[in-house]
C-alpha cells in the first residue's frame, strides 16, 4: 500500500486549523478535482472528484468517515470509493496531526495510505506517486489559502 506524506505550517492557531479541517463544505475545495460535497451526519459525508493519472481520468464518488478525533491534535479518516466506469477502487485511510508552531501558527503533518485496485491500479506506482505528491501539494497550498485569507 502506497504511503504519501507531506508537512506545512498554517499562519493560524490548531483549533482555528481544526474546525476548518472539521468543515468538509471548507475543505472540498482544497481537494483537486472536486466536484461535489454532501455531509450525511457530523462524521460521514461523500465526495465526488475527478483527476487525470497518467493517460486515465477517473471519477470517485468516495464515502468518507472520521474515525479517530483528538481536538485539536489527531484526526484520522477513511475514504472508499468506485469508478464503476473504469471497474476501480480506491481506498484511503488520512491522518492528519496538528501541532503549534511559534505564535498562531500550525504545522499541519498528513499521512496517506493509498490502495487501488482494478484499472486505475495498473497505471503504475511510479505515475500514482508523482501524481499523488502533485495532489497532496496543492491540497496544501489550497488550505494554507484558504485559512489565511482575511474574512
């Protein structure tokens, strides 16, 4: 199972970086590629996304859960979806630990492990890692952003 990690500050306390990271219709932009949000309860929601891995587009309706809470520390979630399309699957399992860094600011470390299986599982775990550090960078970028915009 691939593993993916990626680490960067936030000019913003945890707690304001939590409840923003608690916030799946504030983060679904952050994601490339998606498309859609809809929360089903407090801990369960689904995303629609779509993104192009090497010479395949695929489109994941994912079911994402929050598995593990520490405020404002530790969040843990687990994501399953389809591309009935391409007959793929996609499993991921994100962790994310939060911890201050000088005066109102954040380090935001995130971890994800990453499992796919049927079409999308053959373009190679060489393409699948350039195009997963690419994404995992802009979803930095975009929640860096996004938290430090002025209101």
């Amino acid at each position: 199972m691939p593993v993916f990690e990626e680490e960067f500050t936030v000019s913003a306390a945890p707690d304001t970086v939590w409840d923003f990271l608690l916030d799946p219709t504030r983060v679904a932009p952050c994601l490339p590629g998606c498309e859609s949000v809809e929360l089903e309860d407090a801990t369960t929601y689904k995303v629609r996304l779509t993104v192009k891995v090497g010479f395949l587009s695929t489109t994941q309706s994912l079911k994402v859960e929050l598995v593990e809470l520490d405020r404002p520390r530790h969040l843990v979630s687990v994501a399953r979806g389809d591309d009935r399309k391409l007959a793929s699957q996609v499993e991921v399992r994100n962790t994310l630990d939060l911890a201050p860094a000088g005066p109102g600011a954040t380090a935001v470390r995130y971890r994800s492990e990453v499992r796919v299986l049927g079409r999308l599982g053959s373009v190679g775990d060489a393409v699948m890692k350039v195009k997963a550090k690419q994404l995992a960078g802009d979803f930095a970028a975009n929640v860096r952003a996004a938290i430090e915009r002025p209101a």
